[in-house]
C-alpha cells in the first residue's frame, strides 16, 4: 500500500467525483513516473485498486488520492492503453470490479476537421470565417464577433485599469461582457446587478484571475466563490471564464459547458462538467483546449486564438455539425469499395 504524505493541496475523495465514473480514466502517480499510466479495476468505499503499466497491481486509501492525477488523452488512444491494462488484470472478477463504457463511436477530432473544411475551405484565414466569427468592420460589432470584445476587454480591463474603483472597475466588465454573446443574457444582467458592497470582492477576484501569478485553480476557485456570493446564484462556467478567455484569449478558452463536454468525449474521455465552475477541472478544460489546438495545426488549420478553437468546437458539435458529420460518416462507409452488397444495402437504409 502506498506510503501516506502530507501533502495538503491535491486531490481528495471529493474530487474523484468529477470524473466521469462511466468511461475510462487513466492516471499517472505524480512520484512515480516509472509506473506508467494506471486504471481504477476495483473501488471500495475507502479505497481504489488500480492496475499500472509497469505490470504492479497497487491500492490507495481514501486520503490518499492527492497522488493521483487524471490523464487526458483521445478516446482512440486512451482506449488502446485501457485494452493493455485490463489484459494485466485476471483475478479481479468480483461484482464490485469496475466495467469501462460502451464503445459508442464518437465523434473524432479529424471528423470534425474534415467537416470544418467543407464549411470554410480556407480554414481560420477565409473572409467566410472573418465575417461570420472575428468582425466585418461595422462600427456596432454582433455580439458573435469575437475581435471587438477582445480589443475592449485587453483595454477595459489591462492591469493599470484595476487601479481604479472596485465601483469603475466592475462597471468596465459589465461594458466587456454586454458586448459578446459568450455569456447568457439573463447572467449578463444578473452580473451588471451586483451590489456595491459586494464589488470589492469580485474585481480582487478578478484582478488574480487574470494577473495574478499563484496557482491558477486557486485564483479560478476564488472568483467562482466571489461571483456566487456577490450574486447569490452559481455562475455558469462562461461568466466564470469570459474575462480570463477575452483578456487572455490566446491562452485561456471561454468554456461553454455543453460543448466542451462534447468535444471531451472524445478529447478527455473521463472528464465530466458540473455545473458549477472549478479550478481543478478548468486546468484540464485549457490543456484539452490546447491539445486539440495542435492537433488542428499539425492538419494545416491556424486558429488566431483560443475564441477560434471554442468557435470550431461549436460549429462542429452543434446538432447540425454533428448531423453532418455523421451524414459525411455514412457516406465514407458506402463507399468503400470492399463493403459487401448486403452490408451497403443496410448502411444505407
């Protein structure tokens, strides 16, 4: 059994609850790289038993899970480590062992390329993809024009700007955020509705979200804790994330919750959102952000920033991105010159 520490920062039984408890999550020890990737096979109420890629079966007890970090990584190749990991793990056959997800076939992230160019054939730099998504020049910007916002926000809430009033400050967010259709409009307003006396405590928040240099899901959880209290409701995850994805945008994504979930289906298989915000999950939202960046660059697309890939996600995965692709899926399948007679006959049923 694994040596007790007190390290008092990291994850908790609690937190084990945002990940997704029907599909399979990988983690790595963060003291013992030499392991490899591991599985949760079997759980009790106050303890795991995993299996590594090392070969050993190892258990830890509830208290003990700030040595666990959950690793993303796409379904494709999550599941290919996940095959291996259960091939090692014979004898543990009781009704308490845990069962992985069905393989239902998601969406894929070059599935979702392939559509995104049959929309904009010249990608993040076609004058389609400007004039619809960054701005067409008109002096009042749509609220879906992501380079207006940015510019009002870099200047409204540039790091000089928090040397004003808690009351001036908070009245520069409320003219960022009216601007952008990112933020629901009855949170918009809830958020303009802030009490004076409850400022102070959102624009310091506010300030360490986007300037401050400690641990970035401290600072997340603590504007979520100021917002909650100040408007006396959960904020959603994008007035939790539009100023730190407007100011910073080419590093911090604006989450909204049901299309990211989509795109973790496949990017971060074991990730769940609630809906309340959170540091913890917001750090793995921006790697997973950042993974599929790349993945998108390394196939020809240059997003401008973050607001770029959230906007692909939400084409993509909308319920008419998601029709299409799977309209595009069957037509791929028919074909496929080895496809038998029969077999096309009933993909195209």
């Amino acid at each position: 059994m694994t040596e007790p520490t007190q390290n008092p920062a990291a994850t908790t039984s609690s937190d084990m609850h945002a990940y997704n408890p029907g599909a399979p999550v990988l983690f790595r020890h963060t003291k013992r790289d030499v392991w490899g990737l591991g599985i949760v096979i079997r759980k009790a109420d106050d303890r795991v038993h995993m299996q590594f890629q090392d070969g050993r079966k190892r258990t830890f007890i509830d208290g003990y899970y700030h040595f666990l970090d959950a690793v993303d990584r796409p379904l494709d190749i999550t599941m290919s480590i996940v095959d291996g990991l259960k091939s090692m793990c014979e004898g543990f056959d009781d009704e308490q062992r845990l069962t992985n997800a069905p393989r239902v076939k998601e969406i894929s992230l070059d599935e979702q390329i392939v559509y995104f160019h049959e929309k904009y054939e010249d990608g993040f730099q076609s004058a389609e993809w400007t004039e619809d998504h960054r701005g067409d020049g008109r002096k009042r910007p749509l609220k879906r024009h992501r380079d207006p916002a940015v510019a009002k926000a870099k200047d409204l809430l540039s790091k000089a700007a928090f040397k004003q009033s808690p009351a001036e400050i908070h009245a520069a967010a409320v003219k960022v955020v009216k601007m952008t259709g990112l933020v629901p409009a009855k949170e918009r307003k809830a958020f303009a509705g802030i009490e004076e006396e409850q400022l102070e405590g959102v624009t310091n928040t506010l300030r360490a979200l986007l300037y401050g240099d400690s641990k970035l899901q401290n600072r997340f959880n603590a504007h979520v804790r100021a917002l909650e209290s100040a408007m006396g409701r959960t904020p959603s995850w994008q007035l939790a994330t539009v100023f730190l994805g407007l100011v910073r945008a080419e590093a911090f994504p604006v989450v909204k919750e049901g299309i990211f979930q989509r795109q973790a289906n496949w990017m971060a298989p074991g990730l769940r959102l609630p809906e309340r915000p959170m540091g913890l999950l917001f750090e793995r939202l921006v790697a997973m952000t950042d993974a599929t960046r790349e993945r998108m660059e390394e196939k020809g697309l240059k997003p401008r920033d973050m607001l770029d890939v959230r906007d692909f996600m939400w084409l993509t995965l909308k319920p008419a991105g998601r029709k299409r692709i799977m309209e595009m899926r069957q037509e791929a399948r028919l074909a496929e010159p080895t496809m038998p007679q029969e077999d096309r006959e009933t993909a195209a049923a």
